[in-house]
C-alpha cells in the first residue's frame, strides 16, 4: 500500500477517534467519511500562518512570496466571503532557529496550518521541530531539497515547490549540449539546498565533475572556496546560493578568478538585486521553476492588479499554498491540523468543481458545503504525491547578458532528458 492510503488512512483514523469523543452527536459522514454537519461558513474563522524570510538570506525574495501568501486573503476579503479569514505572518529570518520560534508562536496562537517556511534547511527544521509534533500542517512554497520527501511527517508536511532532482537534470543538461561542457565544478552554500542540488547536478551531468566545494555564506571572503573549486579549470562553473552571499561572492570571482569557464547559478539568484549590484559585469545562465499551472494567467493578473507589478519567483507556488490551505480548511469546517491535512488531498484531486485562482470564494463556498472541489494551481497542477511533494514541472533557462536578466526558454525535464 502506498504511502498516500497510509497518510490518509492514519489520519483518518486520529480524526475519527476525535469525533468519537468530543462529538458522539455528530450525524452522517460524506463519501471520504468525514462529518457532514459542518458549521455555516458565517459562523466560521479560517485560518492560516506564513513563516517566511523577510531578512536574512533570502531577505530579497521574502517580499515577492509573503506577496503571494497574502492575495488569497485579499481575495477572499474582496469577494465578501461570508466567513472571516485570518492570516498571521511571522518572519523566519532565513534562520532554522528563528524559523521553529516562529512556528511555535503561530502554534500557541492555535493556528492550524502554516504556509513556510522558504529555505530548505530552515523548513526541515521547522517542520521536525514545530509543526509535525504539534499536529499543525505546513506547505512550503519554496523549500526544494529531496529530504523533505522523506522526512517521517506523519501527514502533516507538503509543499507546492518542486524537488531539486528536476532542477539538477535540466542545468546539467543544458551545460552540456547548449554549452558543450565535458567538464564541471561545483561550489554551494553550506546546507541541505546546496550539497543536494550539487549532488544532483553532478550526478546528472554527462562528463566530468572535477570538483564539489562548499563554502560558508557568513565567511569574511570567498578567495579559497573559489580557488579551490576553480583549480582544474572546468567547462562550466554551477554556483548554488542566494544573493546575500552570492553577490560579494561573484564579485570577488570577477576580481581574480573567472577565467574561460561558463557560469551558471541555481534559482536562488535568479532576482534582480544580482542585476542591481553587478550590472554589466555578471555574465551567466541558470535555472530555475516556473509556473506553468492551468491558473497562471488568472493569477498573475491578480497578482498586477493588487501590487502594480509582476509575480516573482516562488510567489505563484506561494499562492498555491495559501489557497490550498485555506480550501482544506473550509472542507474540514474546523481550524484542526489533523482535519485540514486529510482535507489537502481531497481539494487538488479528483473530479470535483475546478476552481482556479480568483475563483477561491466559490470553492471555499462549495468545499464548506461537502462538495467536491479540485483546486488546480498557478504555478502547477497542485496534485499531491504520497510525500506530500506537488507544484511546478515547468523550468525558466534563464541568463544574466548586459545587465538585465532575461529569460531565454522554458522546458520540462522530459525536453532535455537525453
């Protein structure tokens, strides 16, 4: 039996023994056997917390992604929603410590789920910390690293961010047919996102991996890191991490050591603070997720409308978390962790009402009457794997060429296997 039943099946059996005891009252079930006498959406509260970078490392991108956490709500407050929705927002400050204190403060405060956290050492953390043993569901928007796949979870943790599996394929593919590398190195901040993205694209590339090299992204200077990693003189030079230390980090790298090799970076720098600093001295090319969900027009025009400016990375895969805890909880009609992760599967699959993004009103509307809903997603069809592992398929090859940032195609991994 795969590990879906049994996350569905465990859960449905601590739901049903909750009933039991404080609800022998209670009348029939729907066909997933859950309660129908479910409370009128005006007597409810629905709500939700996001734990997300606003300092710290990924500071930059914290802004765009707490963006898109928030315009569900806004969406709903706009639509006169009859029940009232609550969203708490705690900053993670990129830091796994800070993250768990974060997710406990929501946790006290009761609330049932949380959107979060960003980076993927800070969400494992949080989760094995925080929300699993408290029974509160998390989505992570943007947490990629294939550990959370098989962290013992108990049903509570999923993401909307895809694994960095996919993102290692297409990298090391394009490394070698659109640049005819034969060789590569690799040098990555400290931290599961970068030795697995590393590992991977080594693992994926189709020559030789000369070197891996971690440095640390608190370091005073980045000299060695960078020589060592550079000493076989590769074909290609993959940098893996975020614009706070991969700035300074690059800059150094154009003072001393780039050479003839081609620079890519991963999607932690694809943001235009890179451009900002570096200007016209950066050259390279990246990967990074893109959305590629049957809601994305939908959602990038509401995005524009409410904040006057395009979605950046990981916001639409935010907004798909939101929304899809938002869904689960009017499905389960109670603010309970245990109710609302049971709940995550049954609105992003099967054959119910489609709602898409602007349309979260109806769907709550509908998900809070016992009718089957299937969200489907901005930034991917959001359909759950048995590791609570969904979102995107779809990857930018993207560059950084006279100072501006641009995107040079889209592709899937299946486009670039060999």
């Amino acid at each position: 039996m795969s590990r879906h039943w049994n996350r569905r099946r465990y859960l449905g059996a601590v739901g049903g023994a909750t009933v039991s005891v404080l609800g022998g009252c209670l009348g029939g079930t729907d066909a997933d056997g859950h309660a129908e006498n479910r409370p009128p959406l005006s007597e409810r509260t629905l709500r939700y917390g996001s734990v997300l970078p606003l300092s710290g490392e990924l500071e930059q991108a914290g802004k765009t992604i707490l963006n898109g956490a928030s315009l569900p709500e806004i969406e709903l407050e706009d639509a006169s929603l009859a029940a009232d929705v609550e969203h708490e927002v705690a900053d993670s400050e990129t830091s796994p410590t800070r993250a768990v204190e974060a997710a406990g403060s929501l946790i006290d405060d009761g609330v049932p789920a949380i959107v979060g956290a960003a980076s993927s050492d800070v969400t494992l953390q949080m989760v094995q910390r925080a929300t699993i043993p408290s029974g509160v569901v998390s989505c992570s928007p943007a947490s990629t690293t294939p550990t959370l796949s098989i962290v013992n979870d108990r049903g509570y943790s999923f993401r909307t961010a895809p694994v960095d599996s996919l993102q290692a394929v297409i990298a090391a593919r394009l490394a070698a047919t659109e640049h005819g590398a034969n060789s590569a190195a690799t040098l990555y901040a400290t931290g599961d996102y970068g030795r697995q993205l590393s590992g991977a694209f080594s693992a994926s590339f189709d020559g030789a991996v000369q070197r891996q090299v971690s440095f640390d992204p608190e370091a005073d200077g980045y000299d060695e890191a960078l020589a060592t990693a550079l000493a076989d003189d590769p074909d290609v030079f993959f940098l893996i991490c975020y614009p706070e230390s991969g700035v300074p980090l690059l800059e150094e790298y154009y003072d001393g050591h780039a050479g003839e090799e081609t620079l890519f970076v991963s999607d932690g720098m694809q943001n235009e603070v890179v451009v900002d600093e570096l200007g016209a001295r950066i050259g390279a090319y990246g990967t990074a997720p893109t959305s590629s969900g049957p809601g994305r027009s939908a959602f990038r025009s509401l995005y524009r409308s409410e904040y006057g400016d395009d979605p950046g990375l990981f916001a639409a895969n935010c907004y798909d978390a939101a929304a899809t805890v938002l869904l689960a909880n009017a499905a389960a009609g109670e603010n309970d962790g245990t109710a609302i992760a049971d709940r995550m599967y049954t609105v992003t699959a099967g054959e119910g009402t489609e709602v898409l993004p602007g349309e979260l009103a109806e769907g709550i509307d509908l998900a809070a009457a016992g009718e089957p809903i299937r969200y489907r997603g901005a930034s991917g069809e959001i359909e759950f794997d048995e590791n609570g592992d969904g979102g995107s398929v779809e990857y930018e090859y993207f560059a950084f060429a006279d100072g501006e940032l641009e995107v040079r195609d889209e592709l899937t991994p299946s486009e670039v296997s060999p």
